[in-house]
C-alpha cells in the first residue's frame, strides 16, 4: 500500500485536551464520552475485518450430487405400517418389528455399526415412554418363552436362540397380537 500525499487528520477525539481547555466533566459525561469512542472504533474495526475477510467466489460449474452420492441399491425408503394395531403396546411392537425389516437384524448388540438392532434395541428405538417400553417387553418376552423355552431373558433369545431376522420379526409380530388381545 503507498502512503498517502497529504497528511491524513486525526480523528477529533485523538487530540490531546488540557484541563484549560475543557474543564473535567461529570463521571457520567466521560463515561459517555469514552463510550460513543469505542462505539466508533468498533464500528471501524467491524468494517475493517468485514473489508479484509470478503471473499469472491470463483465461478464454478454446479456439481451433479447423482455423481457424488452414491446409495447402496438395497436400501429401500422408510414406510411405516399402514394398520397400526390401536393400543399403544401393540403398536409398538409392530413399529419394532417394522423397524427390523427396514434396518435390519442384529446380535450381540443393541445396535451395530450398520444400524442393524436387537430386539431390545428396536423397541427402544421406537417406544414412547418407559412404562410403554417395560409393557412392550413383558409381551416380548412371553412370547419368547412361549417359542423358545430355553431363553430366561430378550437378549439371551435374540443372542442365542433365534435363527434369523424373520423369527425376530416374527416374534415381534406375536408379542403384537397378544398385546392388542390384552388391550395393551
């Protein structure tokens, strides 16, 4: 940058006073003076960033995202169930179950790396509330015991007794009908 030809002036608030000049003002003068000071050189220093951080944007062609995103072909898009069962809990289980053959099925976790859950894990997901989750896997785990006598809990049946995801969307689908039995 060159310097400038003529000399620039001080602001008039950068010229040094004496207390001949100006005889010493109230605290709250002051207090406003140095405050419409700094209101100032805020006002300069915010326009000066804005002025050094501008940014011109080169032109670019615009980017196809069908180019860049890529989809796994197998995935397919979420529709819930149509007829819900009326009562909270039976809802609940068929919304699970629902959510297992759209996620998928696991074992050994809760949910895995893929998005994939237990049986636990897709109640949970799905459940409104604490007491509609415990209700939901009471039913659960009645029909569990009813299918596979050997389980003592949900997760020891969906780790070690169920053969696949259709039997633990099927389980889900009994626990959903004896729930709406029940009127739960």
């Amino acid at each position: 940058m060159h310097a400038p030809s003529t000399a620039v002036p001080a602001p008039e608030w950068a010229a040094e006073t004496t207390e001949a000049e100006h005889p010493p003002a109230s605290l709250d003068e002051r207090l406003t003076a140095v405050s419409d000071r700094m209101d100032e050189r805020l006002n300069l220093a915010g326009l000066a960033v804005a002025v050094n951080t501008a940014l011109r944007v080169p032109d670019v062609e615009p980017v196809d995202l069908a180019d860049v995103v890529r989809v796994p072909t197998a995935v397919q898009p979420y529709r819930p169930p149509v007829d819900l069962y009326p009562t909270p809990v039976a809802a609940l289980l068929q919304r699970a179950q629902a959510r297992l053959e759209r996620d998928g099925w696991c074992q050994g976790a809760t949910v895995d790396e893929d998005g994939a859950r237990c049986l636990y894990g897709a109640l949970r997901a799905e459940a409104a509330s604490t007491a509609e989750l415990h209700d939901a896997l009471a039913v659960l785990l009645e029909a569990i015991r009813r299918h596979c006598p050997g389980a003592d809990t949900i997760p020891d049946a969906n780790d070690h007794h169920l053969p696949g995801a259709a039997a633990a969307a099927g389980l889900l689908e009994e626990a959903a009908r004896l729930a709406d039995a029940r009127g739960l």
